[in-house]
C-alpha cells in the first residue's frame, strides 16, 4: 500500500511538472514579446489636469474624462443601483448571523479564554527592517535607472501687484530650481527639460504651463518584479523558519503522584 502511494505521488509530480513546463514557456515568451512596449503617463497643467496614458502608438485620454452619453449614464446608474442593493442585502446577512451568535453565547457556557502574549515592538520593528530595505532597494533601482523622463517642460509667470515683491518672488522660485534641478539630473534619466520663471508685471495672476512625460519598458518592469518577487519570498520564508524554530515546544502535563 506504502509503494502504490509513493508511485501515486511521483506520477501527480511528473504530471504537474509536464503540465507546468508548458505554460511557463508560453508566459515566457509572452513576457519577451511584451518587453520592449513602452508604456507612459503625459501629465498636463495650462489651467485645467490633462492626463494621458501612452502605450506604444496608443493613447488613452484620463482626465478630463469625457461626458457621458445617455446609455452610459443609465448604465451606471443600474450598476451604482445593484451595487447598492447587495450592500444592503450583504449588511442584513451580517445583522442575521450576529443574531445567531449572541442567541448561541447565551446558551453555550463560555469558555475561558487564555490571553496570548503580545509580541514586542522591538521584535515586530527588527521584522520590518528587512522588507524596508527591500522596499527602498526596489524604489531606487525603479526610479534611478527604469524611469526616463522623456519631457519636463515648466513656465511660470509670476504676477504680482508690488515690483518688490514680485523681484523677490522670482529669486526664490530659481533658488527652488536651483536645488531640484541636480536632484532630476542624479535620480532620473532626462531627455528633455526646460525650466523658466519670470516676472510678468502686466499680468494680473499667475500663471503656470507645465507638462511632463514619463516612460518605461515593460521588459525592465517584469525583470524588477522578479527579481524583488524572488527576494520578498526568500525573507518571507526565513521569517516563517525563524518562527517555527524558535516556538518553544509543547509541554506535557505531568501525571499526578501516586499515594504510597
């Protein structure tokens, strides 16, 4: 009985392996022709958010979001309706079973609950540390060398009823400049970047044109979350042994003392 279940494992390995291969490379080979797909956000601000999505030769207005026609507004509207009603019916389901429950406490004797240890700060803290360091190693490596900025182009017109003012303004808006321009130039590739702020004293509000666009691969996307998925499973599964090693393990009562 003992070998047929060993054969009866090995032959569900073999076909889960058999049946696995397959479909990896498939996935594999639509990851390596999704790799070399650009895909990009185009930010725009000249008195109102334009925001636009950009894969390949695809764009995909965001916002503003365009009005929707009668059938798409009754259609929302049955769906917000539905929405609504399972909600209800969801919440009545809930009242229903608490019901039960407190009628069932008050006819069971409860039992005496055991209070669990709570675990430290300093422990849960030392936990955290290593998905942090992973979280900062991911967010570096994305934005450093993934991330292109593909254009960044900021005007600003400065307005303001006093020329003092005005003049001292613009000296901080360049210090401003100053200090974040190095910060785009070390942390991001940039392909295209124009910056300018000057005094308009004609105008009577200010007024800001800003446009930026952004652009990755999806070949380097897929290659990060692997490799990062890889090592968020390596310090998921140390943390699970290091628990499991360190539970203490459980003590049998001691049997009463026989009288002599």
């Amino acid at each position: 009985m003992k070998t047929l279940r060993k054969i009866g494992k090995v032959l569900l390995i073999v076909l889960i392996a058999v049946l696995a291969i397959p479909v990896l490379l498939l996935v594999g080979v639509i990851l390596l022709l999704l790799s070399p797909i650009p895909v990009g956000v185009r930010f725009r601000y000249h008195g109102e958010v334009s925001l636009r999505l950009i894969v390949a030769f695809f764009h995909k207005q965001l916002l503003p979001k365009k009005p929707l026609t009668r059938k798409q507004l009754a259609k929302a509207e049955a769906k917000k309706a539905a929405k609504k009603a399972k909600k209800e019916k969801k919440a009545a389901q809930k009242a229903e079973q608490e019901k039960k429950r407190k009628a069932h406490r008050l006819i069971a004797q409860p039992e005496p609950e055991t209070p669990t240890p709570k675990k430290p700060l300093r422990d849960k803290l030392e936990g955290l540390i290593p998905w942090a360091k992973l979280g900062v190693r991911f967010v570096g490596e994305f934005f450093h060398r993934r991330l292109c900025v593909r254009r960044l182009n900021i005007r600003v017109a400065l307005a303001n009823g006093d020329p003092a003012k005005l003049a001292l303004s613009t000296g901080r808006a360049w210090e401003i400049l100053g200090i974040a321009v190095p910060i785009l130039e070390q942390g991001f590739k940039n392909k295209e970047r124009r910056l300018d702020v000057y005094p308009d004293f004609t105008a009577k509000k200010t007024d800001v044109d800003a446009e930026l666009q952004i652009r990755l691969l999806l070949g380097g996307l897929f290659w990060m979350v692997l490799r990062y998925g890889l090592r968020a499973l390596k310090i998921f599964l140390s943390g699970k042994f290091k628990k499991n090693k360190t539970r203490p393990a459980p003590t049998e009562p001691a049997a009463p003392a026989q009288a002599s």
